[in-house]
C-alpha cells in the first residue's frame, strides 16, 4: 500500500512551508492566488487525500468549489477561472475553499457530509456528476455550474458559453469564404457543450441549403478522453474530396485533424481550412495558427465572483443560466476560396 501523502511532502516539492501548504489547502486569504495553485496542482498529482480538509465546519463567508481531480490538473483552461474568482472573493472576504473528487470513485460519504458545511454556496467545474448534485440540491444553497458537462438539474444557475452562436456563426463565415462543403467533427456524448456546438452547425447548414452548402457530422466516440478517431476522419476525407473546412468541436480535436491532414500529404489552410475552440496556447503555436474561439477566463471568474457578492447581500438567485460570449479569432488555418 502507498504511503499517505502528507503536508510536509507538498511543502518539500513546492519549495514552501508546511503551514503555508495548509493555509492554501484551506482557502485561508494569507496566500498569493499564484502560489495557492502551484501548491493545489502539486496536491492533486502527488495523490493527497482531500479529506483531511473536511474536518472542520466552514464559516458562513466560504464559497465551496467542487471539482474533479482530472478538471484541476488541467491548469492552463480552469486555472485563470479559479485565479480570477478567487481574487474577487478575496477582496470582499469570502473565502474559497475546494472539495476535490475522483470522479472513478466518488466518496459519497464526504459528499453528504457538506450538509454541515456552513458555506454560502457550491459551485461546480465543469464535471457534475448526477449523484453529486443530486445530494447538492437538498442542501437549499445556491449551485453555481460552469460549463456543465450535463444538463439535467434545475433551481442550478448554470454559466455556459456561447456555443451555439459562435458555431453558427463561423459556419456562416466559412459560406461567404465561398465553402460551399463543411464538416464537423466532434462527440455529441463527451459533454453539453460538444452538443451545442454541433446543433449550431446543423442549423446553419440547413438555413444555408438553398445556396448549394453540403454539412456532414463526423461524431466520435470521446469515452477515452481521445479527441479523435483517426481512422473515421482519414476515411470520411479519402471518401469526400470537395470537402474544404472543418470545424472541430474544440482545440484539442482541430490540433488532432492537424496530424491527420499533414499525414496525408495535405496542406492547412490551402487544402483545408481547420476552425477548433478554446483558444489554447497550443493552438496558437501550431502551424499554421489555429482560428478558434476565446473563451475569456478571466471575465468568468470575475463575473462568477460578483454574483456570488450579489448573493451574500441577500439577493436570491436571479438566472437559470447566463450565457458568456466567445469571440471569434482568426488565424492562418482560414482561407476564403477563389472566386
């Protein structure tokens, strides 16, 4: 049996104290936002039992942030979230605490025991798994969902961004760069925010028949966290050569069709124009440049943060859902074709 990771072995990896390891670990405010997120990243990857920070009842200024290890590890897309609302809260003295989770073996002891957790609210990162909102939404406190992986609870205030405009939108784009056959390649199943993006594609499409456009859906199975399935894309292009752009259902995916049009000998954005989401750094080193969508981290922390100030003078949760807008970016991976 592996030994317990304790405080002293952050402290030691992070280069920092054992008493700064526990005031990060407990939200306490005496902490830089920047070194409170190396010592939470180094937590999740050195395996520390979460638990141990359950031990005691929160005060009413605490704001509870449930997360799954796998969402925390991914520093460069929550972390700037997380920082931002942080900082928001911190300035009003609301603390933000963490309830870290294995999402392949969730601890449903610990879940039901946040019942005695005095916080003000939850809010939860992306993976809500049913069976721990189910016991959330008993607690009669408001929860906060930021890009929901699945949308299935009211009396939930859910932050999502604008998924289905913005595909919408670049297809529309992508028609007047004289594209005139549109793929999209994606995973209706991996989350409800896949699924949007997909929809808003389908719809432009079929606003856009009368003009000679043809759209094809290239759905995969994204259950192993794989982004892709490179046999189906090579064969779906082998099969359909006038196809000239894809849209991808984020970054990750575009920069996996990267490989695949490369492989073939093929050339972005001359022989495909290649459109993703997210704006991660790797797409904007890639070559050619990946066109994306911004999702603006940091305004969602901070919106997340006043909203959650707006609860703590008494105002009741006002919105279902409030959608965030996600510009356009683009880069070398669009061309507009010859007249």
């Amino acid at each position: 049996m592996a030994n317990k990771v304790r405080l002293e072995d952050i402290a030691r990896e992070c280069g920092v104290t054992k008493g700064l390891v526990s005031r990060a670990l407990a939200g306490k405010y005496n902490v830089g936002d920047e070194k409170r997120n190396e010592i939470m990243q180094k937590a999740v990857e050195l395996g520390y039992d979460f638990s141990k920070l359950r031990t005691k009842k929160s005060r009413g200024d605490s704001v509870v942030v449930i997360v799954s290890q796998t969402i925390l590890l991914k520093e460069e897309f929550w972390q700037p979230i997380l920082k931002n609302m942080y900082a928001t809260l911190n300035r009003i003295s609301i603390k933000l605490e963490y309830f870290v989770f294995d999402s392949t073996n969730i601890d449903m002891a610990a879940v039901r025991a946040l019942k005695d957790n005095s916080c003000m609210a939850f809010v939860i990162l992306h993976n809500n798994p049913d069976e721990i909102l189910s016991e959330l939404s008993k607690f009669n406190k408001p929860i906060i969902e930021i890009d929901p992986k699945i949308m299935h609870y009211t009396g939930v205030t859910q932050v999502k961004y604008s998924n289905y405009t913005s595909i919408y939108e670049v297809t529309q784009k992508l028609i007047k760069y004289g594209h005139k056959e549109i793929c999209f390649y994606g995973s209706n199943t991996h989350s409800f925010s896949f699924r949007e993006r997909h929809e808003g594609f389908l719809a432009c499409i079929d606003n856009n028949k009368d003009k000679g456009v043809n759209g094809y859906s290239l759905i995969f199975d994204n259950s192993a966290l794989q982004y892709s399935d490179n046999k189906m894309l090579l064969t779906f292009l082998k099969k359909n050569p006038k196809v000239t752009a894809i849209i991808c259902a984020n970054d990750i995916v575009a920069l996996n069709v990267y490989k695949i049009i490369q492989g073939m000998g093929k050339s972005i954005p001359e022989d495909y124009s290649v459109i993703g989401f997210d704006n991660i750094r790797a797409g904007r080193i890639a070559y050619p440049t990946l066109s994306t969508f911004n999702v603006p981290r940091e305004q969602i922390g901070d919106e997340i943060g006043l909203y959650i100030a707006r609860l703590r003078q008494g105002s009741r949760p006002q919105y279902s859902e409030f959608t965030i807008r996600c510009d356009f970016i683009e880069r070398d991976s669009v061309r507009k074709l010859d007249e």
